[in-house]
C-alpha cells in the first residue's frame, strides 16, 4: 500500500465471527496514529461454499484462506484478518503472518440442550461437529455417544441445537464469546482431557510480506505472549501435518520467559492416542514445537497418523 491516504483495505469472510474479528482489527488500527481509516472487503471462501460434505473429505487445504490471500497477492485488499487455527502454518510465497492479537479463550465449550456436561450426556446421545480433532478426542472420552457432522457459521450451529437436531454441539469457545453468546455455553472441556485446535481463540493479521508500511502499523496490535505460543503450536503442527487433516490438540503458555507447550494425537475412533508436554526458553519456541512433534511420533504418533492417512480420514 502506499501513501496516498486512501482507506486499508482489510479482507475478510462475511461470517457473523469474521466479521467481528474483522472489525476487532479495524478498531484497533484506528488507535494507531497515522493509519488511514480502514474498510472491511467481504470475501467468500471455498469453505463457506462447501457446506453438504465435511472439509475433511475434500482434496486440498486453505478452504478458509486461499481467497482471501490472492486478494492480498493481487492487491484487491491491503491485509486479510482470519482466525489463526484456520491459517496454514506455511505462507504462501509473498505473504507473511504480520501480526498476532491477544488470544481470547482458547478452550473448547459444550453447548447442550440439557444436561451441563459432557459426562452427564446418556449413552447414545447426538453431538454434532465438524472437527476431526473433536470427533477423536470425543471418541477417545465418551465412545457411547453419537457423533454427528455439523457445518455452518457459529449462530447456524447453535440454532441447529435449539430446533433438536443434535443433543449437543462443541465449538469453540473464542467465537462464542466474541459473539455474545457465552450464556449458551453449558460448560468447557478441560485440558487434560481435550486439548485446543493449534492456535485456537488467536486472531492472525496476514500481510504482503513487501508492504513494510502496513507491516509497520499491524506491528503495533500484536500480543507477544500469543505470538510465542501460537509460533511453538504452529511449528508442532506443521512437522506433524504432512499436508493431510490429521486429529491434534496443542496448547501452548508462556509463563516468565519459559514456554510449556502440550500436545496429543489421538485416532479418529479414540482408541489410541499419544500425549506430550515440553518446556522451552520464548525464543526458542518454533523449535520447541519440533521437539515435542517428534517425540510424539516416535512414541506411536507416526503410526496413528499413518493408520489415519491409510484409511483416506485425513486427506
């Protein structure tokens, strides 16, 4: 972008989330001195097309991103705002992660029609989501319940609990909260039984990695605690992905200046799975991820992620 004082042209999906997260973004660069005023550009997504299949049946990654950044490559827009968890872990040639905002709760939350938590659902009841990730951790907890797909922007997915087409649903707790929602929230899935979506409640400022003025101005929005760990997360998911959706939980804290980063892999059915902690210094917090994605593979993972990939569940 140059200097000519026109509006930032920020690119975003037209979801109620999005949008929210968007216009997060825009506030806060209107309290940056010197930024012109920004302008929210409305971009549908393939995943905002495929609604009838679950993404991970569908050939390909980026269903969330790829618009959005060829808008950015092609200069229709001057930043693209997404929710992190749905951003690559590798950038596209000219593009660059900008800016990384304060993480809102990153925890998973139960949505019921009833009972308050997952452990008092019955046997059999329906739970709907989308998430490979979900579905095996839920498979691992409560292999009783019916596990049911569900797709759709986060208002969608509560309505579909409302009209008694599942007995609960799990999103997450970021996007219900930003929306308002948090008093439908029946209870959260604790850590030590379900780890977060890598990056999840993490806002990520995408730019043109050339555009060192825009670069200049996100600078200012970033949170450097959610950068460090997200970075770590990132790096752990992108040694374990190997281009295929694959179920793994990560959540990483950093606490002084040590970073401690949690992870599992678990099997679609839940049957298997392999869990790791390890802690590391701030600036060392990609390789920290490394570290923990190999000792998870070398520990079982490698063959739950294979069995996966065999059986075309993480394509």
């Amino acid at each position: 972008m140059s200097s000519s004082g026109r509006a930032i042209r920020i690119g975003t999906r037209a979801s109620a989330l999005a949008l929210w997260q968007a216009e997060h973004v825009a506030e806060a660069l209107r309290g940056v001195p010197g930024t012109p005023e920004p302008e929210l550009v409305r971009i549908k997504t393939e995943g905002d097309r495929i609604q009838d299949i679950p993404l991970s049946q569908v050939q390909g990654k980026a269903f969330f991103t790829k618009e959005i950044e060829e808008a950015l490559l092609d200069d229709t827009i001057d930043l693209a705002v997404h929710s992190l968890k749905d951003l690559a872990t590798e950038m596209p040639p000219g593009l660059a992660l900008g800016g990384v905002l304060k993480r809102e709760d990153p925890r998973d939350a139960l949505l019921t029609s009833g009972p308050r938590s997952l452990e008092d659902l019955p046997a059999g009841a329906r739970v709907g989501t989308s998430s490979l990730r979900r579905r095996a951790l839920l498979a691992r907890w409560r292999p009783d319940l019916e596990l049911a797909e569900l797709r759709g922007n986060v208002p969608t997915r509560i309505e579909r609990l409302k009209e008694g087409r599942y007995d609960a649903v799990v999103l997450a707790a970021a996007g219900v909260k930003r929306l308002g929602l948090e008093a439908r929230i029946s209870s959260y899935l604790p850590f030590d039984r379900f780890l977060p979506a890598v990056s999840q409640g993490a806002i990520g400022v995408q730019i043109r990695a050339s555009d060192s003025e825009i670069a200049e101005w996100i600078r200012m929005l970033e949170d450097r605690a959610t950068r460090v760990a997200t970075t770590a997360e990132r790096a752990l998911l992108r040694a374990l992905e190997g281009g295929c959706h694959v179920p793994v939980g990560a959540f990483a804290e950093l606490r002084d200046e040590t970073l401690e980063l949690r992870a599992v892999v678990c099997s679609l059915d839940g049957t298997r799975s392999v869990e790791g902690t390890l802690a590391g210094p701030s600036g060392e917090a990609a390789d920290v991820g490394l570290a923990l994605a190999e000792d998870l593979l070398g520990r079982g993972g490698q063959e739950i992620l294979n069995g996966i990939r065999t059986a075309g569940g993480g394509r």
